[in-house]
C-alpha cells in the first residue's frame, strides 16, 4: 500500500482533502457513491445545476475518498461505513444528502441524458440507422457511411441512407468509424448521467439493484393482493365493507342458478325460468323450417 | 322443465294455465305429473305477466349489453 | 309456438319426438293439431341436436346482442 | 326465493334436502311453508345438481360475454 | 355460504335480519352456529340495501364482462 | 379488508392465522381490532384452503360493474 | 407479498404508508422486516396510486375468470 509507506511524509493538501471529504461524509445522513466516468463535462455540468439544491457533490481521488470513509468509519464507530469503499470503482465520487436512497437513485436516474456512443465501447441496445436524407451534401461521408456498411447514395442532392439498418447489436463492440459515423449522424443511443455504486443509510448499504424500483411491478403485486382479498372474503365468506355486497349477489345468483336449473318458479325468477324457455323454443324453430312454424314465428 | 313448456304451451295458446291443464299435457306427453310441482307452478305463476316475462327475456341481455359497447 | 314447446317436452322428458306424441300434447292442451305442420315439425326435427340447440340458446341472446351494441 | 337459499343452505352445510329439513328451516326463519311448495321444490331439485348449476352460472356470463366483445 | 343463505332468506321473507333470527335459521338446518359469524354477519349487512344489491346482480355481469375484452 | 389483509399476512408468511396473531397485526396497524369480527375471520378460515379461495375468482364483476359503467 | 398486504392494510384502514408502520405491522406478524425491502415499498408507493390500482384490480377479476372456465 502506497499510502501506508508514505503515512509519515503525507502531502498536507491530501490531509485538508481528506479532512473535508470527512466533513462532508459526516454532515448527512445519506451518503452515495456515484460513478462519473462517462460523463462529459457539459453533461455534468447541466446535471450538477440540477441537483444543487438537494445533495452535495464532491469528486476526489479515489485513494483520498477511502481514506476518508475509513477514517469516519472508525471515529463513529461503524464498521458497516466502512463498507462502502467496497463499491468505489475508477471514476468515483461522493453525494452527501438528507434524501431517501430510493429518491436519490430516482432523482439521478431522471436527470440522465442522451449522448453518442464512442468507440470501443459495448453498444447498449441494437442501433439502428433509418433510411432518409441525412441532409449532409456529397462528399467523403457517403464513403464513411458505405465503410461500416450502411447502405448510402446520393439523392436530390443530399446524401441519402437507402433503407433502415441495425449497425451494431446490443452488446457488441462499437468501432471507432461507426461512433464517427453515428455521431455525425446524430444518433445518442446511450444514457449518461450519475450511476448509483452504493448508498449507505442507517446501517444498510443499497446497490443499484435494490434501488432501481419497477412501479408497474407493485402496482401488479398490490393488485394481486387486492384480488386476493377480494376472493377470500367472498369465498370464504368474511364480510367486509369492500365485499358484503358481492357476498349478497354472489348468493342470490346461487339461488338464481338452481331456481332457473330446477325450473322451481319464484316471483325473482319467474322471468329468467320462462324467458330461458322461450329462448329455447325460438332456437329450435329455427331449426324446424317454415312449415313447421305458425305465423308467429314465421320470419 | 316440462312443466315449465306445459305453461307456456298453454299461453301461447291463449289457454289458461291450470293445474287440470298443465297435468293434461303432461300425461299426454308421457310424463309422470308431480301434483306438488303442478300446484305450485301454477300457482308461482299467478300474478306472472307472462307475456311481459317473455319480452323480457328476448330484450334484457341485449340491455344489459348496451352499457358494455 | 305449441307445436316446438310440445317438441320441448318430449325432449326434455326423453321421450322420442313423433307425430302422434306432439300431437297428443297438442290436444291435451286445447289446441287442434294441424296435420301438415306436425309432420314438418317432426320431419325437421329428425337428425337434429336438440340439447345442443337448447344450449346454443343459453348462451345466444348475450352473443345476439352483439350486433345490436 | 326463501324456499331455494333453504335448500342452499343445506346442500352448503351438508346436509340432505328432505321436505321436513326445508320445513323446519323456513319455520324457523318465520315464513310459513307451504306444503305443496316444499314438495314441489324437493321434487324439483331431485336431479339437479347444485354445485354444478352454481358453479356454470358464475361462469356463463363470461363465457357468454366472448361472442360479445 | 350458509350464514349469507340464512341472511338471505330472512331479506327474502320480509323479515329483520338480526342475530337471532340467523341463529335460529341455522340450528334449524342443523348448522352449529358460530356467535362470532352471526355477529359479523349481521353487522356487516347493516346499511347494505340488499334489494339493491341483488337487482344489480341481475344485470351486472354482462355489462361487467366488457372491461376484459 | 384489514382483517382479510391480516389474515393473508399471515398465510403468506407461513405463520397461523390465529386470533391473537390477527389482533397484534391489527392494533399494530393502529386499527382497533373488534373481537367478534377477529374470532368471525378466524372461525371463516378454519377448513377454507386460502390458496384456493384466493385463486377462484369470486363474482367480482358485479362490484366491478359499477365502476365500470 | 406480506409487504404488499400489510401496505394494503394501512391503506385500508385509512392510515398513512410508512416504513414505522410498516415494520411494525410485519414484525407483529412475526415476520422479520427486511430494511431494505420496506424502505423500498415506501419509496416505491410514493408514486403509485393506490386507489386507482384497486380500482382497475376490481375490473380484472373478470378477464382473470376467463382462462379458469
């Protein structure tokens, strides 16, 4: 450990950076870790101005930032702290805030942007290009499109791509001409913005798995409980405000059902056991022909 | 249901529905006549329009399913 | 309308549907059999599904009622 | 309907549907029974089976409603 | 489904649903009576206009169908 | 549904349903949990395969048909 | 899902969804509440209309009804 051999001749700025990397973590009760590797700096900048208010944002070296969480670590007493340093990773930095982590993560994810992919990197969903003028007058590009396989041909002038084309599948390597190529054509087919590493809270550290919340899950599941709920009671029959009036249809539509099926006439049922019967003629006369049916049912 | 197709024979005949009657049918149709079943028949179907109870039938699904269109 | 409610009866009493059947009801019920109707009848209904028909109706009126949605 | 959710309520507790279990259920619920009605309705239920009509009525709308949509 | 039968029947005849009365319905049919149940029961029928209830019933479920398709 | 939610609770846990477990869910909800609606769930539930009951769709369309329409 | 229920519980009960009150529901049923999981309920139900979930929940039951039959 490099730090280790150097403890005695520390630079003093490391110390001051340390020391208000150790403020900052002890001034909220909820700390993250962020990765911003892949943010560029207009990005950031706009994503900083949207989060002013609510957290405080604080990029350090990853060494220091350790250091700092150790040494808080320690001084309070909190092992679990200490833990957090677990999820650095290169390009690290720390938010300091009072919002939940489940917000937090919201918040962040919300304030991501679109921006190209570069080259080298793992193409994060199938990129298409669509057909159409790409309003760029002849030149070298038709022949950059044509390098990385994109069908191009001059039309009314402009240089036009010919049909639709998936360039690269998700998951494969995107090549440093086609990010010129896709640049150029203004396509941004990645998200960049602050990734959640780990946030700690009260003892509990979250990771971008426990934090990523799918609304239209719960709303599945509450749905799911409410139907459940909604069946016991009925079934078994446990009246509640919500169910005693499906208790009572559901137990006149039992009396219904064999009144009807037994043809034991009641004053609620006399209509329902001759209109079914009725219902039964009608379909066998028309089954009998003309002859076989007086005026009435001649039609 | 026979007893039930005796009734409404009846009516559509323009005859009243009687327990002689409906039993009369029955009979006719080979079917052993419960007089319990009978009496009561014709009597649950005293005070029954039934000719309103037929409308009925032929209207009141396709009531019922206005409100789903 | 006698004439099939007769048909009815004899089905759901599982008896065979015959001239001389229908016609019985017919006259037990006060109504006087016209000959040439009851053959029809009886010639139309030969061959033919009446529990299925009957149950086609149960479920007809709703799917009748479709159109008229 | 009282005579029907009597014998609902016997057939749902187990037990047999006889016309003095009927009887003694409408008594009890202060509705004078009316003999030729209970016969009828003990007469009439032979046959039938309960579950199976319940059971197909809480359905059939549904399957009914399939020709609709 | 027995206490909601009981229930049913008293609403059927025109009487007071009330502890007792439910009680007496199921001893008749030789259900034991759980106090509890008859409680809640009654209870939660208090303020449910019934005949309301079951006049929906009677049309609900094909215009109910509808939202599935 | 407090108590149903309860109930569930419980079943979905593995656990019993038992009055007092019911009662300590409840008041732990801070809903004051009426003994005879407690002792009434729990009496409902003895012999009910929840799984089941949970599963079979209850007539939920006529509830559903206001809303609905 | 005993999360689930006991958010529905508070819910029905009127009271407001937090994690205090949610723990100590899961913990009187005897469940050992995972932080975690019900800072993420809270979180998660901050957006999400109840109401409006049960409400579109009632109508479901029918189309759920569909493949059962």
């Amino acid at each position: 450990m490099i730090e280790a051999k150097s403890e005695h001749k520390i630079a003093p700025w490391k110390i001051e950076e340390v020391n208000a990397l150790k403020e900052l973590l002890k001034s909220s009760n909820i700390i993250a870790l962020i990765d911003m590797m892949e943010v560029p700096a207009v990005q950031l900048q706009e994503i900083r101005d949207k989060i002013r208010d609510q957290m405080t944002l604080k990029m350090s070296r990853n060494t220091l930032m350790k250091r700092a969480i150790e040494e808080v670590a320690e001084e309070t007493g909190n092992p679990e702290f200490a833990k957090l340093v677990d999820y650095m990773d290169k390009g690290a930095a720390i938010i300091a805030t009072e919002m939940n982590p489940f917000k937090l993560y919201k918040t962040l994810d919300e304030s991501k942007s679109p921006a190209p992919v570069k080259g080298g990197a793992i193409a994060p969903c199938d990129i298409e290009v669509k057909a159409g003028s790409t309003g760029m007058p002849p030149g070298p590009f038709l022949s950059e499109l044509k390098a990385v396989g994109i069908p191009a041909a001059i039309d009314k002038g402009k240089i036009g791509i010919k049909e639709d084309k998936i360039v690269v599948k998700e998951g494969e390597v995107v090549s440093q001409k086609l990010a010129v190529v896709l640049s150029a054509l203004d396509i941004k087919p990645v998200t960049v913005g602050l990734n959640v590493l780990g946030v700690y809270e009260d003892g509990v550290i979250y990771t971008e798995s426990d934090l990523k919340i799918d609304e239209e899950e719960f709303v599945g599941k509450i749905q799911k409980a409410y139907t459940s709920a909604f069946n016991l009671s009925v079934n078994a029959v446990i009246p509640t405000s919500a169910t005693v009036e499906t208790i009572v249809q559901k137990a006149f539509n039992d009396a219904k059902a064999v009144s009807v099926e037994s043809a034991f006439v009641t004053d609620k049922t006399a209509d329902a056991i001759l209109g079914k019967a009725y219902a039964q003629m009608i379909a066998v006369a028309g089954l009998a022909g003309d002859d076989a049916l007086d005026e009435d049912l001649k039609g | 249901m026979e007893y039930i197709y005796a009734a409404l024979l009846l009516n559509s005949a323009g005859k009243e529905i009687t327990e002689d009657a409906v039993k009369a049918i029955l009979v006719a149709g080979g079917v052993e006549a419960n007089e319990a079943r009978v009496k009561a028949l014709v009597a649950a179907l005293e005070g029954v329009d039934i000719a309103e109870a037929i409308e009925k039938a032929a209207i009141a699904p396709v009531a019922a399913a206005a409100p789903a269109a």
